[in-house]
C-alpha cells in the first residue's frame, strides 16, 4: 500500500449491538461501533471509550498509523482474565470519528456478538452481498491436465468485490483425489471451511479445495459443495477455458 492509501481511512457508524467478551465476561457492550478499514478487504470495530467494561491499563507503549495517527497500547483486564497488548486507545486521531474510541484485537477476545449472534473471524461487511445461485454451466476442472471435476450442477457464488467462486457437488468430483487436510478458515458470512489437498500421479497439490459442511444460514445453498482454487487450477466454462484470477486471497 503506498503512502498516499495509506493517508486515507474508511470510516462508517455501525447500528448493531456489539458485544466482546472474555473469560466469560463483557469487555464491551455498545450499540455505536464505528466501522473502520484499516485494510481494503474488511472492517474492524473501534468502540467508543465510555462503553468499555474492562480495565485498560497502559503498557507505555505506542501504536502509529499514518492514517489513525497514535495510540495507546493497553492490556485489557475483566474479572480473572487478562489479554496483554489487546487494546489501542486513541484519545486522539487526525481522523475526528475515532477519537475517543478503542479498538480491541479481534483475536484476543473469546467471543463477540452482533446483536445476539456470535460472529467470526472480523465484522460483517454492511457493504458486502453474498448471493448464491444455481446454475446449469458447466464447470470442469484440471490439475496437471488431470479432470479432478466435471459438473452441470454448479452453485455460484457472488461475494461483493471478489471473484465469483464455483460450488460443485461432491459425487461430481474425483473423490479418489482428495486428501483431507487440517487447514481450516473462517467466514463471518459462510462460516468454518475445511480444506482437501489432492494427490495427482504421486504429486501433492496442497490446500488446493475447500467445504463448508454446515454453513451460515445466509450461505446454506453451498453445504456439502466443494469448491477448488481458480487462482491455482484450470477451469473451463462450458467448454470454454478461463483465464486464472490474480487475488489477494489466492
């Protein structure tokens, strides 16, 4: 990111609920987080100063941004629990929405709330669709000039802002090629995929697909659906070979 991106920061007022807990205890209840940025792909919360429950001690460190400006590192402390380094705390930034807020390292918390349900991984997007469609193109996938998929039944799915992904039904892909793997990721809009590698003429081709087993209700048309990697195989469209997709995520 240059310097002159960096400068800028993307600010908006949520209007959910937001709670943080840790050690079974709120760290912070709010119904005004703002939204912000930080990097192109998805938000964080910032929450204001006066609604957090926890302790916030100061480690005598300093954060920079050149967009935020400077904060306070804190570690934050609730009841028995304590999470070192977790907290900035900016009681000034160039940027006039954030003053007075903190933001709380997503990780560091044991869970947080929209509303009343749970939410992974970072905030929703309250600018990013997710569609999911059935189609009748046909998709076919190689690796190595190998078929590892050949479907008529596809679901697409529309993320705003990323490329579309193909969701193909398990009996249309070479089963007798996938590895199951202990990678796992998670989607605040599909929730928790788990990941096959695939092992074509004795070589392997690592975390090369995903599925999402039980997925967010929002996303239910793709469970049990595997979709591979377009950065990293070679799809065709109806017998038209697609040109592989440069992504940050690939």
């Amino acid at each position: 990111m240059d310097e002159q991106a960096r400068g800028r920061v993307r600010v908006a007022q949520g209007h959910k609920r937001v709670r943080a807990y840790l050690g079974g205890e709120a760290v912070v209840d709010t119904s005004h987080p703002l939204l912000v940025w930080e990097i192109p792909y998805y938000p964080t919360y910032y929450v204001p100063a006066g609604d957090v429950a926890a302790k916030l001690t100061g480690t005598g460190e300093r954060h920079h941004s050149p967009s935020r400006g400077d904060a306070e590192v804190c570690d934050v402390t609730v009841g028995h629990r304590s999470a070192t380094g977790a907290a900035l705390r900016y009681d000034e930034s160039p940027v006039e929405a954030i003053a007075g807020t903190v933001r709380l390292e997503w990780g560091a918390m044991d869970e947080w709330l929209e509303e009343d349900e749970p939410v992974y991984t970072h905030p929703r997007d309250p600018f990013t669709r997710v569609d999911v469609l059935a189609s009748s193109r046909r998709v076919t996938v190689s690796v190595d000039g190998v078929t590892v998929a050949d479907s008529p039944r596809p679901h697409v799915l529309f993320e705003t802002g990323l490329i579309p992904r193909w969701y193909l039904p398990l009996p249309d892909v070479r089963q007798d090629l996938l590895v199951p793997s202990a990678t796992t990721s998670h989607c605040p809009y599909k929730g928790t995929a788990s990941y096959f590698s695939l092992e074509i003429e004795g070589r392997r081709h690592e975390d090369l697909a995903w599925i999402y087993r039980t997925p967010l209700p929002e996303s239910q048309k793709i469970a049990g659906l595997v979709c591979f990697y377009d950065e990293r195989v070679d799809v065709a469209i109806d017998g038209v070979p697609q040109e592989r997709p440069t992504t940050p995520r690939a």
